[in-house]
C-alpha cells in the first residue's frame, strides 16, 4: 500500500516538518493539519522544506486537539492515512476524528518504560492503549532519545553542557545504557510505516543501532562536538537532583530536572528486530550520527 496524500499533524514540530520534507520529496501530496500557522511555517523553514519540489504541499488546516472537535474532524474528513507526530496523549482524539477505514501512524516514546512515570510516560501509554484497543489498522513507533534534527536539543544540549563543566558528574558513573536515534531513522521508520497495509494495531520501538554507556555516549558527543573530554566523577544521584536546579542560575547552562537525573539511572537499551524487519529501517550507528549532526551533514 502506497499513500499518495497523507494528512500531517504537527506539520510544524521538528519530526512533522522532516517528515512532510520527506514525503514532498518523496512526490507525494501532504495536508498539514496544524495548530498555530506561524509556528508551523516556521519549523518548514527550519527543516529547509522546498515548495517547489515533486510532491505538493496542500493547504494548511487548523486541528486542535485540545480543543473543539468538529474542526479537526473537518480536516481529517478525507484521510486515508494519517500521521500523527504531536504527543501520543492525542491519539484517542486523532481515532475519534479520523475516517474509520483510514489507518494511523502515530509517534510515542520509549519513556513509557520507565521505572519513575511522568505525565509524559503516562500519555505514551494512554495513547497507545487507545489504539491497540481501537482495533484500528495502524501503528505507534515508541523511538528512543532523537537527536540530529533541526533545532533539537537533546545531544545539543549535553554538548553546551560539556563546555561548561570541568567534570561530568554522572550517577553510578554512568553506566546506565542509552540508544540515541537519529532523526533520518525516525522519519524513514514513519515513511516505511505509512506504506505497510496494517490489518491490526501494532506497537514498535525503533531506535539506534546498539545501546552504549551513557559515560560512553557523553565522550562520543565531546569528539563529535570538538569538545575536549572532561572526566566521569560517579556520584549519588540525590546531590545531582539537588544540583540540578542550579543549572537554571547559570547563563547559558541548559536546563535539567531531577526527573532527567533519575533517568541516568535506567537502562535504556532496546531490541530493534522489529524496527529492522517490520519496517525494513536499518538505524544508523551512533558515531555516524553524531557525525552528521556536528560535521553539518
């Protein structure tokens, strides 16, 4: 099953707008279901999207989904596959808008592993719930950390970090695993996913290549960055909660909570046999992908 024209939510967000780049160039028409028109054009520009390119760009239509129904109804009246990259809370209202025969690609996150639930992990599974109870034809891709798109600032965040600190203060040292994906494998996942004729709901986790250490994954993004090493000091997380906070005093530090702290602590490693097999997506390397992300690629 090949999608000619698919209908967009989140057209302006950095996946949404990578996406509709991809499926543009890909000669394929895309309706852009949006909230906020400026922030929309905006992240087409950041994402470079060519509007003269093989496929069309339709005219934007409004779709809150936190808001009144019968809009968002209207714009999806004539889906037959929709793309949801706004957070997996909305999916339940996505279902209840969307044409019933019309199948769902939507984005949640790993976060809804995690042994500290948040209302970020908490919407994941809402939103998966959703559909795998729906019965609906279509998927939730659960992706990793993504890093490597425009204007994200996951890795760029740690790299400014990095410039920073004299040491890297990590809990348990860091030895917790991660599996960063890049943005490209997020979206061919998306692409590979909107032409498989789902019979039923189903839910994948796509993600990088292999997991590494977070200590591991910080001294890559320092190469990567031009950034010189600064040493792992393994400490208790509780003093690095309470640090935490005094990040938002520093001008120019990034800004971290606790709860991303507790988070250092967990495994965040992942089989990716669906994500190869399924979705035909083979993900990229991590150093690959830090080196495209700081060499400009």
């Amino acid at each position: 099953m090949s999608a000619e024209t698919v209908h967009v939510i989140g057209a302006g967000g950095r996946s949404g707008a990578a996406l509709c780049k991809a499926l543009l160039a890909q000669g394929r028409a895309v309706v852009p279901v949006v909230r906020d028109d400026d922030r929309y054009r905006r992240g087409l520009a950041r994402a470079g999207v060519v509007l003269t390119g093989a496929g069309a760009l339709r005219e934007a239509r409004f779709g809150d989904l936190e808001a009144s129904l019968p809009p968002l109804r209207r714009a999806l009246a004539d889906a037959t596959t929709v793309v949801c990259t706004a957070h997996a809370r909305n999916v339940p209202v996505v279902l209840s808008c969307m044409p019933e025969r019309a199948q769902l690609v939507c984005l949640g996150s790993t976060r809804k592993f995690t042994r500290w639930p948040d209302a970020h992990g908490d919407g994941v599974l809402r939103g998966e719930r959703a559909l795998l109870e729906s019965g609906r034809p279509g998927v939730i891709l659960h992706p990793t950390m993504i890093y490597g798109a425009e204007g994200e600032n996951n890795v760029q965040r740690l790299a400014a970090l990095l410039r920073l600190l004299p040491v890297v203060p990590l809990p348990a040292g860091g030895r917790a695993l991660v599996q960063p994906i890049h943005q490209s494998d997020v979206t061919a996942s998306v692409l590979a996913a909107i032409d498989i004729d789902w019979r039923g709901p189903e839910a994948i986790v796509i993600a990088g290549a292999a997991p590494v250490s977070y200590r591991d994954f910080v001294r890559m993004v320092a190469d990567a960055a031009g950034v010189r090493r600064r040493p792992v000091l393994s400490v208790p997380a509780a003093p690095l909660i309470a640090l935490a906070g005094v990040t938002r005093a520093i001008p120019g530090a990034p800004d971290i909570g606790g709860a991303e702290v507790r988070r250092l602590l967990e495994d965040k490693a992942f089989d990716v046999t669906a994500m190869r097999e399924r979705l035909g997506v083979m993900p990229l390397a991590l150093q690959e992908g830090l080196e495209r992300l700081f060499g400009g690629l």
